[in-house]
C-alpha cells in the first residue's frame, strides 16, 4: 500500500506534467520553428513516459515475464490448489519437488549454470525438462516466471493424460486443463473435474523423470550413457516380483489410511535413509592384529544405493577406539575418495580422455560403479593393530556430492556440507591390551573390498 505522502508527490508531479504539455502546446508566441517542434515534441513525449509510470507503475516497474505461446496450454500454480487441498499443498511444499528449480535447489543451480556455461546452451532443454518442466512445455528456460520456478508442481503432475516409459525426449502426454488426474474420481471438487487414471495407481507416473536420463541425445557423438536411471534399477531387482512400487516407500498412506502422502520421501526428507542400510561388524583376533570385517547391505530400497544423478554418494567409516572412547585408528581421516576409495559407493563417469570425475554432460563412460544392489550385500576387510583396542565403530554417511565438488561450485549452506548418517553399529570387544606405539589414522593394512552374493 502506498502511503499518503507518496500519493500526494504523485499527484503533484503528475499536475505540474499535464500543466507543462498544456503550455508547450498551445500557448506559443509565434510559430515554432522546426528545430523547436522537434525539441518540443521530445519534451511531450517524456512527460507521457513519466506519466504513465505514475499512473502505472507495475507496467514498467515489475520485471516481464516471457509470454507464452497463443495456442501453448498453461499450467496453473500450486497456489490455486492450495485453496482447496491445503494439507497436501504443505506436504508437497517441504518437499524436494517443490524445490527441484535452480531457484530454489541450490546444488542444482550451481551444476546447470556450469552445464549451461560447458556446452554453450546446449543442455538448458534436457535438464529443466524433469527440473522445471513447466519451462520444457511454455519456453521460458529462462527461468522468468514465478510459475517456472515451482518445479514439479501440482499440475505437472495430474494434468498427464498417458505415457511410455520408453526411452523419449519428454514421455509424458501432457493436457493442462480444468480435468485432473488422479487414482480416484470418488470426490467432487467444486475448481475443476476429475477422472481416475491407472497412471497414478502404479510406478508408471514417476518414471518418465526418474528413468534413464542419457548425456543429451542427438548430438554428435553422443554415447547415450543412462546416468539417472532408477527406472532400470527398480525394474530388476526383486521389488516389482513383490508388488512394491515407488509409492510403497515414497508417498506413504495417512493416518486414515486413504490419501497418498505427497511428502515425497526420500534422501532429502522422511526417514528412509535410517531404513536404507544395514551394518555388521565381526572381528577376530590375529597375531597382535586386529581382524575388521563390516558388512554392508542394502535392506531396504528398490533401487541402487545411491540411486539418482551421479554426485551422490554413500561411504563407510570404521574407527577402532580405546576404553576411554578415544579414537585409535579410522580408515580414512578426512576424504574417503582418496584414502580408501574401497569404503565409498557411487557411480564414477569419465570423459573421452579417460579423466575421472567427469560431471554428466561431459561423461562418456562409466569409470567406476559400486554403488549397492537391492537386497545384496558386500563386505570391507581391514587388518589393525589389536593393541589398546576396546570397541569398534561403523558409521554409513549419505552426501548429496563429494566435499571437494561443492568446494569448488561455491556451495556454503551446511545443508550440504554436512553428510546425513544413515545407520550404524558398533561391537565392544575382550579387555583391550596395552598399547603400544600405536599410530591413529594410520591403518597397518590398506582396506579392501569383499563382494557377497
């Protein structure tokens, strides 16, 4: 709201402007020469300017959104939902759905200005198509309009009419309209139609986005390497057997039982990163060493583990302590990548050169992946000083992407220089020994990896 003083500036600017135009115009001594009509007509027109600024300052003021196409379909905001469905608008809001733009998912943001800036321009299209999908459909991959920057939002979503989970460019059929989708047709909104569709009683609704993501197709040379592929993932492992669908795990029932969550669970929200693992020490004693096997098993996703694009990573840390709790050997100290590679599960991509990391627009081949099967396990094997040994410790952390990665993007929000635990265990052992020169963080035999079927 304005206030009444700057009303009245207005008002007296607007006054002393018409005032001006009116003298200029018709109240000249002698007939203006040529040179004067064409100051004059200046003069005229820049007091329009300031006019109309002051009559309508949003006109000029607000920044225009990019205009869509006439006959383009449009999409309407998650604010017009919120009216009526408020409880699943909150749940939808704290999710990473809500945050999947590079104006509100900082990571992203940083990583597609990069992807942007490596291949001139040409990766705009295939990264905003599952990010800001309502950008792929109206053209503004310019990330103009607020309504671009709601990620996948509500109408994204139940506004598909039918699909394939084909590999496509977008396999999605879109229809934004007043008819939503949805698993039921039961309720009778009072804003718009609805019709059941099979769509969202299956896995089919979220594997458009979260299948295979190929490094982007068409160009020359292109390598078609599947980087985001939890459709895959899921598809051969023994969940589907089950009747275990995307929705068992990540759009949990309510209280009562009937309406789907739409937190969207996963590593960023809920718990499911507490029930994704499990961890197992057994130890034995050797000739004055200490014998470390932990087992790792991935117990409770339908997916690899860790699924999704290629930053994210999970690894294992081990620490032998004392009596008094003190830390007497770890695998690794600070950077798991490079003091025991073995302890870390990811996918590794690598560039024409061979040069690893490569990031997913510069990937040609996969380097490197030991990233953990649904329902199987794998096993890593130290050999330590048993001296002074009192109780060992596993810890298995989850990062969004590797330490030095965000270090060099600029990333400074703890919420991702941080790593989430996900689960851990420990094993006391007999009345330790005397120590004796026992060195910390310095493992006496380099760690290695077990696989199990």
């Amino acid at each position: 709201m304005e206030s009444a003083r700057l009303k009245a500036v207005k008002r007296r600017i607007a006054t002393k402007t018409l005032q001006l135009l009116k003298r200029m115009s018709c109240e000249l001594p002698i007939p203006p020469t040529s040179q004067e009509r064409s100051t004059r007509l200046r003069v005229q027109l820049a007091g329009l300017i300031v006019l109309s600024i002051l009559l309508f300052p949003g006109s000029f003021l607000a920044p225009s959104p990019r205009q869509l196409s006439s006959d383009a379909p449009q999409y309407e905001s998650a604010e017009q939902c919120r009216r009526c469905h408020l409880a699943r608008y909150n749940e939808w809001k704290g999710s990473m759905h809500s945050k999947s733009a590079p104006k509100t998912n900082p990571l992203f943001a940083k990583l597609y200005e990069r992807a942007v800036l490596d291949t001139k321009g040409e990766t705009k299209k295939y990264c905003i198509r599952c990010h800001a999908p309502v950008a792929d459909l109206n053209g503004d991959t310019e990330l103009i309009q607020p309504l671009t920057s709601e990620g996948v939002n509500c109408d994204v979503c139940h506004t598909i009419s039918e699909m394939s989970i084909e590999p496509a460019y977008w396999p999605y059929v879109r229809d934004p309209g007043p008819l939503k989708r949805g698993p039921s047709d039961a309720r009778k909104p009072k804003g718009h139609k609805t019709t059941k569709s099979g769509l969202f009683t299956s896995s089919r609704i979220c594997l458009g986005c979260h299948g295979a993501v190929s490094d982007f197709e068409g160009r020359a040379g292109c390598s078609c390497l599947a980087i985001c592929d939890t459709r895959s993932e899921w598809l051969e492992s023994p969940y589907p057997d089950q009747e275990s669908d995307c929705k068992s795990c990540h759009m949990k029932k309510g209280a009562k039982g009937k309406q789907r969550l739409h937190y969207f669970e996963g590593t960023q929200k809920g718990d499911l990163l507490k029930t994704a693992a499990t961890l197992r020490i057994k130890t034995s004693d050797s000739a004055g060493n200490l014998d470390i096997f932990v087992e790792v098993e991935n117990s409770g996703t339908g997916h690899l583990l860790p699924t999704g694009p290629p930053t994210r990573m999970v690894y294992l840390k081990v620490e032998a302590r004392d009596e008094s709790g003190k830390t007497l050997w770890s695998n690794f100290k600070d950077n798991p990548l490079a003091e025991d590679r073995y302890s870390v599960f990811m996918l590794t991509l690598a560039d024409s050169a061979g040069k690893v990391p490569a990031l997913p627009w510069a990937a040609r081949k996969i380097a490197m992946d030991t990233r953990l099967e649904p329902m199987k396990k794998t096993g890593l094997f130290y050999r330590i000083p048993r001296a002074g040994v009192n109780k060992v410790a596993a810890t298995l952390f989850y990062r969004l992407a590797p330490l030095p990665l965000l270090n060099e993007l600029g990333i400074t929000d703890r919420y991702y220089l941080e790593p989430k635990i996900m689960t851990q265990a420990s094993r006391e052992l007999a009345v330790p020994l005397v120590p004796d020169r026992f060195s910390p963080h310095e493992p006496a035999f380099p760690g290695g990896r077990k696989d199990k079927e």
